[in-house]
C-alpha cells in the first residue's frame, strides 16, 4: 500500500509537533510521501509564518526595512530545527529570500516561502529527499493549474524517488515564476501528490478528529462523521463546513483515491474517511448540517408565469449582468424566488430589480434580507421517509418560521432558509431531532 500524508499549519508550529508527527509517519512504512504546510499558531495569539511573510513582503514593496521582521521568521524556524537536533543551518536561504524581496519577486514568492522552508526541515528530519513544489506542479499563462503537465511530469518523478518531502501550497508558471494556490492550498498539493503518485489513500492530518455533524461552535461536542462521500462533502463545505480545501477533492475523486482526515494530536482516533460511494449507511439518517448567514430573496410574483417561455432565464439574466451570482431559486406556479448574497447584492438592488421590470415586467416583486440557509445533508436521506416533516416540526417546536425549503434532485440534501437570528436555534433543533434522539 501507498500513502501520501498532508500535514497542515497547526501540526507544524513547533518542534514538539514535528516529533509527533515522525512518530506519525514511522509508524506505517506505507506513508511514503510527505506534504507539509507552513508552520501555524503556537497558541492562541501567535502569528502564522505564512501571516508574517506576507507583512514582511509588504514592507519590501513599500521600500520600507523588513529585515527585523523577516530574521523573527528565521527564529521561528531556527527554534524547531534546534528542538528537533537537528545539524542544518537555512542562512543560506535566507539570504535569496531577503535578495528576492528587494527585487520585488511578487506575493506569490514571498508566502510560498513558509512551505519549502518547512519542507527542507521535514525532509531533513525524516531522511526523506526533498522536492521542490516549484519544480513539479505547473500552472498555465493564465494562472490555471495545469493538472495534465503536472501528472506527468511529478509522475515520472516519484517514480523515481521511494519517500519525499513535497511542500505544499505552491507550484510554478512555464517560466518558474512561482504560483500559489489560494489560502488552505497545501490540501490540493496533497490531492495532486496523491494522484500522481497513485496512492491508494491520502491521509490529511490536522487538529480536529474528522469532520463533525455540526459546527462545534454551535452545537456543544457534536459526533463525528465516520464516513461521507465526495458528494456530500461538497454540500457541506459549499455551506461553510471547513475542515478540508474544497478544490482538494477533485484530483484524487478522479482517480478513486480516498481521504482520511485524523488528527495529529490523538492519531489514534479513526477520523473521516472520504470516499467516492460506499454502502456504509449514516449513523444517523443524516451526515451533516451546515450554514451561513446573510442572505437575501427577491420574490418574483406574475400571473401565468409558467407558461410564458424564457421567464426564467431573463430573470437570472439581470442578476447575471450586474455580476451578482445566485444561491438558490425555487419556484411555483405565479412565483419565483432567487436567494443571493446580501453583501453582493445591496449595492446594485436598484439596477437589478429595475432590469427585472425591463425583461420580464413582473406584476410584484418583494425583498426579504437577513436570512441565513443552513444546509441537512445525508446520503441516507433518500431512504428515510419523513425527513423534510420532522424537519418542519423541530423547527416549528423551536418556534422558528420556515422562509424556504428546497431539496436537491438527487435527494442528497435539503435547504432550508430562516431568519439570521433564527440560525443557531434552527441548528440546534435539527442536530437535536436527527442526532440527539438517535443517541
């Protein structure tokens, strides 16, 4: 068996961390390829090297003196490796950062810089050879990764190294200018590692134990999803959910691979496993619940709407033509409601409702804002009768007004929308009725 293993910021901010996860990757000799983050929070008030790359950067843009802040990055780094024992000095490549920082070499350079650091340290602790993301993950003129170069080309490379070190978040252009993903990318350099290297899972360690049925910030010590599908994943991210870069699903979903999501400080509990299908059915008849807030409906009413031809298009038009992207859209017979972003949309209401009346002269149009959708999601769903009732009645039990239900064809999920201030009452009853009482 072959694994690749992403370890994020938080597993790497120290070199106590390091040590566990040596401990970590020892332990299975399958754990062939290593993707490490830059080093994150110590405690609560810390700062994220990446975090201060990123303000030593923007000293050197601005002309200003960034050496003192750039040689508190060297501490950081100089801290793990004296804690770990280990003979390695980086000055050397300190040196090229502070000459590329005065040389202006972009944004980019400057936050990659957290990872291959990290990655020159993992590899050097671990015995491992060391790759540099820069060399094998390619990214197009336009700043598209480039999957197909990639594959081949990183590919051909592991096979021909047994174990690496591959720092994530970062790769480069054709002409080596260095390209990152966005924040949380070191997951995709995980993803991407994984598929070319044809593991057979992608385990990515971080501080959590798996995803949860619920944000713990809500609900008070909610279960653990011991297995969810891709499918399912991308519902609850898409609504908040964050545990796992939501662009790090898609290399290894094509290739069958799996992802297991366990914790660097208790590698003993099983976590979330990630799978393409399974015939695991839910603990409970759903697998999750997540939201956000603030939204707006903008209800559309015209008699005999269903059957003029093209209503609906030239509704989404006028959302389209102010740039203001939609969530959701149920509709009936004489009706139609489109859910957007209220921040999105408040600043262009007046241009889009006035080219709503221009397509589509609508008899009414209402506005609703402060809404928030929170999304129940579970491939068990589809089998059990009765979900969108009980539902409504937990909901209707926590006195909370339902302001839209719509359930997705593949009856993998169900929306619903309610008021902003109903939002964390309206979790808690749905978690109370699906998950408490099955307890």
């Amino acid at each position: 068996m072959k694994k690749v293993v992403k370890f994020g910021g938080s597993s790497l901010a120290s070199a106590e961390q390091f040590k566990k996860i040596g401990e970590i990757i020892h332990a299975d000799a399958d754990r062939k390829y290593v993707v490490p983050s830059a080093p994150g929070k110590r405690f609560g008030n810390d700062t994220k090297v990446t975090d201060m790359l990123y303000q030593t950067y923007a000293l050197a843009e601005q002309g200003k003196n960034f050496k003192e802040l750039l040689e508190k990055i060297k501490d950081r780094y100089n801290e793990i490796i004296e804690g770990l024992g280990l003979e390695l000095s980086l000055d050397n490549e300190f040196v090229i950062i502070e000459e590329q920082f005065k040389a202006k070499a972009g944004g980019d350079y400057a936050a990659s810089r957290g990872e291959y650091l990290n990655g020159i340290i993992m590899a050097n602790y671990l015995g491992y050879e060391f790759i540099d993301s820069a060399t094998v993950i390619f990214f197009d003129k336009n700043g598209n990764f480039d999957a197909n170069t990639t594959d081949e080309i990183l590919s051909a490379k592991l096979a021909e190294v047994e174990r690496a070190v591959v720092p994530g978040f970062y790769g480069a252009l054709s002409d080596g200018t260095v390209k990152t993903f966005s924040r949380g990318g070191s997951d995709v350099t995980g993803s991407i590692v994984a598929k070319a290297a044809r593991a057979d899972i992608y385990e990515n360690w971080t501080d959590v134990s798996g995803f949860l049925v619920a944000d713990p910030r809500i609900i008070d010590n909610p279960e653990t999803i011991t297995t969810i599908t891709y499918k399912e994943l991308r519902e609850l991210a898409y609504m908040g959910a964050t545990v796992l870069h939501e662009e790090a699903i898609f290399p290894v979903r094509k290739s069958g691979i799996p992802i297991n999501i366990k914790n660097t400080n208790r590698p003993e509990d099983p976590g979330t496993m990630i799978v393409e299908s399974t015939c695991k059915q839910s603990k409970f008849t759903i697998t999750g619940i997540a939201g956000k807030k603030g939204f707006v409906s903008i209800n559309i009413e015209k008699d005999m709407m269903n059957s003029e031809i093209g209503f609906g298009r030239k509704v989404l038009e006028a959302f389209e033509s102010h740039g203001v992207p939609f969530e959701h859209v149920p509709s009936g017979i004489d009706t139609m409601t489109v859910y957007v972003h209220q921040p999105e949309f408040e600043g262009k209401e007046q241009q889009v409702l006035s080219d709503i009346h221009r397509l589509t002269s609508p008899d009414h149009i209402e506005i609703e804002s402060n809404l928030a959708l929170i999304a129940v999601v579970g491939r068990s769903m589809k089998a059990a009768k009765g979900t969108a009732a009980r539902i409504f009645s937990a909901l209707a039990h926590a006195n909370i007004n339902v302001k839209m239900i719509d359930q997705g064809s593949s009856e993998l999920n169900i929306i619903i929308g309610v008021k902003n201030s109903d939002f964390e009452n309206a979790i808690k009853a749905i978690y109370e009725i699906f998950v408490l009482v099955q307890l």
